[in-house]
C-alpha cells in the first residue's frame, strides 16, 4: 500500500469539560481548512475529561478521517495533554489550541499568512479577553511575576493558540521536563516569534476547568521549574535580614557601653525571634519546593500516559 502523506496542518485540542463545544469545534475546523484547500488533521486529547467525552469524539472520528482521537489514563493537565497531542501531529505547521472555542478556528488563515512572511512561531494575542474581571487580574500579576522569575517577556494575552513550525514541534518535543508550560517551551527553544491580534470567543455560561486552587499549584510549579531565582531572592533577602541584624546588635552594645540599657528589652528580643523564624522557615520551605521538584525528575516517569487511540 502506498505511504499516505503527512498532512500540511495539524491542530492539536486538549479537551477537558468541552463536549458540548466539540461538534462545533470541529464543523468549524473543517470550513476553515477547506477554505485554505490544504491537507489537515485535528487531534483531540481527552485529558480524563469527567463528561464521557471520548465517546463523542470515538464518533466523530468515524464521521470524519480527519480526525485523531487520544484517551490519556486520566487527568494529567492541560500541557501535558497537548504533549500528548504534539507528539502525535505530523503536519508541517501545528496549530495548538483550545477546544471551548474561546480561540476561534476563523482566525487561522490570519496566523497562517504571517507565519509564510517567514516566522516559525506566531502566536495569538488576544485584543479583548472575555474572561471575567477577578480571572483578568490575576492572569495579569502571575505573568508579571512569572516574567520577573524567568527573566523572559510573558504577555498575559497570550497563552496557547498559535502555529508553530514542525521543526519548532520537533524541538519541544525533546524537552523532557516534568513540569509542562507550552509559552515557556516556547519561548525557550527560539527561533523567529511573532504576536499577531486575534480575537477572543465568548465564554459566557462556560465554567472554567482550572479552580483558584489549580492555578495556585500551576503558578507555583511553573514557577520552581522554570527559574532559580526565587532560591537567588531568599539568599539576599537572609543577607539583609542578617545585615540589619548586625547592625542592631552594634547599637544595643554601643547603648549599653553609654549605660543606657540596663535589661534587655523583651519586645525587642520576640521580634527578632519572630522575623528570623520566618525568615529561615520562607528559606527552608523554598529549597524544600525545589527538592521535590529534583526528586519527581529523577524519578523519570512518563509525562502522560496514553490509554486508547482513533
């Protein structure tokens, strides 16, 4: 039998509670690509989505043979899902985005025609978000914080709609890391980026997959895993706490060799046990986050695991 040939696009969709938006996810995807008149397939991963979604999408790979369909073990996250997904695509250019159509399929053609200007990465900037007001915010000072950490520009308008060369995929697929973030592979393998305006779908009446709880754990994993210099902040923020330290010590002596002090003061003394205990506690609770992370990387396990395939 001849060899099929790999098509020219490939989207990858990580799908955790978005049945409902799949079908039209997927109606949308294909008046697009036919529109371009390329050879495409679209790879849905169902990160152990609670709403029986791997049976919809057992049926519109039957309905459609351009679909892929993969079942990971169980909810592994968002990053690990599309691994899952980039390590399945064969398409010259891969399309990454989400499946609660908040990253509309419409405005590929626009990513497409900047990325043959020449660009391996062109990423999707979003003018307006339509989330609400508290998620804005805190998107917002995470990636100004993560940014400050990781000494990299990170636009809290992007996150990871885009299209990305094979040879960028290719890259990314090497990094063996424990904790996935797709911007910071991203923007860590290089090669020519771009921000390009899009705009952002509607995601009223849509619960969010990630609680309060699961960004905390995000943020902070991201965090640990992509820079040292929380380890570099503590270390200097000891050597001050030390210095004025120090510096107190020198002028309780110098009062009391003037006999201004006759006892020691008790609030001054519970003070300074207080703010060094904190200090030290901070400092051993920080190395302590980036020992496990060592530990969860020696261990080597497999990023997902993959438990069925359309």
């Amino acid at each position: 039998m001849a060899q099929q040939p790999n098509p020219f696009f490939s989207v990858v969709c990580p799908v955790y509670k978005t049945r409902h938006q799949l079908e039209e996810l997927v109606d949308r995807l294909e008046a697009v690509f036919n529109e371009l008149d390329k050879d495409f397939e679209v790879i849905l991963v169902d990160d152990g989505c609670p709403e029986d979604s791997w049976d919809l999408i057992a049926l519109l790979t039957q309905k459609n043979d351009f679909i892929k369909g993969v079942k990971l073990s169980r909810n592994f996250g968002q990053h690990y899902a599309i691994t899952a997904g980039l390590d399945q695509s064969m398409g010259q250019w891969v399309i990454v985005m989400d499946a609660d159509l908040q990253d509309l399929p419409e405005e590929i053609p626009s990513l497409y025609k900047k990325a043959k200007e020449g660009f391996q990465v062109v990423v999707a900037k979003r003018k307006e978000r339509k989330d609400g007001r508290r998620k804005r915010w805190a998107s917002w000072l995470f990636y100004k914080i993560l940014s400050y950490l990781t000494r990299t520009s990170m636009d809290h308008q992007v996150a990871n709609f885009g299209i990305y060369h094979a040879q960028v995929i290719e890259e990314i697929k090497r990094l063996k890391e424990q904790v996935r973030y797709f911007p910071a592979l991203v923007q860590w393998v290089g090669f020519r980026q771009v921000k390009v305006e899009v705009k952002h779908g509607d995601n009223s009446g849509r619960v969010s997959a990630y609680s309060w709880e699961k960004m905390v754990d995000l943020a902070l994993n991201i965090m640990m895993a992509y820079s040292d210099r929380p380890l570099r902040m503590m270390v200097k923020l000891g050597l001050m706490v030390a210095l004025i330290g120090f510096l107190y010590a020198g002028y309780t002596l110098f009062k009391y060799w003037l006999g201004e002090i006759i006892v020691a003061g008790y609030a001054s003394l519970i003070v300074s046990i207080w703010v060094l205990t904190g200090v030290l506690l901070i400092t051993l609770g920080m190395v302590g986050l980036y020992v496990g992370k060592t530990y969860q990387g020696v261990k080597n396990r497999p990023l997902y695991i993959i438990e069925k395939k359309l």
